[in-house]
C-alpha cells in the first residue's frame, strides 16, 4: 500500500522533511491550501496531512470528508482551529509540538515587560526627536516623557495560563526579582505553588497585575476571555501582552482600553488579522509594541530541527504507531483498532 501524504502549508523551498519518508514508501503531495474548499479537494483522500493549527480552520465540514485520514499533525504549539471532536469521531488523531519555541516565546514575553515598563520606546524617541539628554538635574525632562515608571521588582506580573511557555515565562520572571501569580484552572495549585508562583482567580488577576501576559490555548471558552469587562477591572497602569492568540482579546474593547487609558499599553505578537490591516488602530498608537507573530522565531527555532517534527508524528502513523505529541488522546482506542498494528 502507498501512503498519500499532503502538505497543505508548503512554503518554496522549505524542507519539511521529505526524505524521512523514502522508509514508508509514501508520497508527498505540497500544497498552499487555507479555506474549507481547498483543504478538503486536497487532503481528502489523504492518509496524513501536515497543517498549521493556528493559521487553517480544520472544521467538522473538513475532516468528515477525509475518510481514509490517520493523523493531522500541525506545525506549532497552538491546535485551537481544529475541531478535536470532529478529528475524535472520525478516527484521526491530532498532534502539535509542544516543545517548540519555548525559549523565544518566554523571552520576548520578557523583553515586551523590560521596554513596557521602562518607556524604551518613547525614551528613544524623545532622544532622537529632540536630542535630549535626561540627567539628573532635569528631571522634569524624563518625567514629561515617562512618567509614572515603576521600580521592577515592585511589579507584580500576572500569567494566564502555564503551560510550557507559561511556566518558563513565570521562571523567568521571578529570575528579574518580580512578583508572579498565574490564573491557569487547569493547572493544580501545588503544581503552581511549586513554582514560587501564587494561584489566582482571573478576577483577582485582572486587579492587581501590572503586567498581564497571555500564554494560554486557544479554546472556546478562552475566545474573547479579555472583553470591555475585563479591561474595566485592570489597573490603569497595567500592561497587557499577548503572545498567544489574537482571539483571546476583544480587539475592539483593547482599543477602547487604550484610547480611553484604562490600561497603559499592550506587547502586542498576535492579532486577529494577520497579517495586521493597514487601518488597524494599533499601529497608530505609540504605547502599543507590535511584534508581528515573530515571537516563535530564532535561527535555532527556523531549523530543521523543528519543521520535521510534524513528519516524524506522520511517519508513526503511517507505521501503525501511537504518535508522541497527540492532544485528542481519547481517540486512541478507536484509532489503535482501526489503524495500528495488529
């Protein structure tokens, strides 16, 4: 039998690992698909698809028609465009990778808290605009540009969700000498405790974080998790930042926040249009940091290393085994008796 596999993210050039294929016999099929339409007349006589969670919708309409399909295995840590029931019912597992850009995404997490909460931006311009040099004496100077800053390690910063980005970003956090506590109902208290890091209800989150950084899934009940309510209950001085899911913020109530200084400002990587639209209101506002979804990247994280590992999931499969990164783990029973090894 030979296996059809279809890459339905193909970008020219990029090795997504074809070669580790050549022990299956199977062939790749590369593709740019996006809508509903186009992934279905693609990848629906597919026996495994490469995909990208975040960027492609994978709908019940989708996956019902992929009949003879064993593994969606998508690029990145994020899956909340995949219809996991869907996926469960028809037998197919779904898998992500979990490890990946752990580092760069708690680092930028970091650097967006540093140049937030320090002004770096408007101190930089104030110095290239009108050459202005902020020395003791003139403290009324630096005061205009950026007043009020805080002292860092009289900040609390509040993380949603700790995950493995989440609980690195913690780490690092507290490695600044910073207050950390975490909203993360799934996570057990202990678990979180052991970390240094204070359980706390999203309410109570809201309320006393001066910095607020978003590394939670995207579900549905996380869509739209920061509304008009939300922001009301921040402090005026807080920072939100957002380094997961442009869906988890209320784009239109952030604007609303920022123009009416409920919040200070935001560390803004992801958005709900990406690319960002021309007419976005965010790119006018200049105490918002724009980053563009870059936070994934670093010359290690652009690596073989990890555009292969959706195919090395897919290769299991294709072989009969139960893949390492599968997040819809109760569909391995009825996949196991329709597709691994007897």
């Amino acid at each position: 039998m030979k296996f059809k596999v279809v890459n339905t993210i193909h970008v020219s050039g990029m090795d997504f690992g074809e070669s580790l294929l050549e022990s299956t016999g199977a062939s790749l099929t590369n593709v740019m698909a996006r809508t509903e339409d186009e992934l279905i007349h693609c990848a629906k006589d597919a026996d495994a698809v490469i995909g990208s969670g975040p960027v492609q919708s994978w709908t019940a309409k989708v996956l019902n028609a992929m009949a003879g399909c064993r593994i969606v295995a998508s690029l990145g840590v994020g899956y909340g465009r995949i219809d996991l029931a869907a996926a469960t019912d028809n037998g197919i597992v779904v898998t992500n990778t979990p490890d990946y850009c752990i580092d760069e995404v708690s680092g930028l997490v970091v650097a967006l808290i540093l140049a937030l909460g320090r002004k770096l931006f408007s101190v930089d311009r104030a110095v290239r605009q009108k050459s202005v040099n902020f020395v003791p004496m003139r403290r009324k100077d630096i005061a205009d540009v950026i007043h009020p800053v805080f002292r860092m390690r009289d900040q609390t910063v509040g993380i949603v969700g700790m995950g493995r980005i989440g609980v690195v970003t913690a780490l690092k956090i507290k490695g600044l000498g910073m207050n950390v506590i975490a909203h993360a109902p799934s996570v057990p208290d202990p678990a979180i405790l052991s970390l240094g890091v204070t359980p706390v209800d999203f309410d109570t989150l809201l309320e006393t974080s001066d910095f607020i950084s978003i590394n939670a899934s995207l579900t549905k009940s996380s869509v739209n998790m920061f509304d008009r309510g939300a922001f009301q209950k921040m402090k005026p001085t807080c920072y939100l930042i957002n380094t997961a899911r442009g869906e988890i913020v209320d784009q239109s109530a952030l604007v609303e926040a920022l123009r009416e200084n409920r919040i200070a400002g935001a560390g803004i990587d992801t958005t709900v249009d990406e690319p960002i639209a021309a007419d976005n209101p965010l790119l006018k506002m200049p105490n918002v940091i724009l980053t563009g979804h870059s936070a994934w990247y670093s010359t290690s994280s652009d690596s073989p290393e990890f555009w292969h590992k959706a195919m090395t999931q897919v290769i299991k499969t294709l072989n009969g085994e139960w893949p390492l990164y599968a997040v819809n783990r109760e569909v391995k029973r009825k996949w196991l008796q329709k597709w691994g090894k007897t």
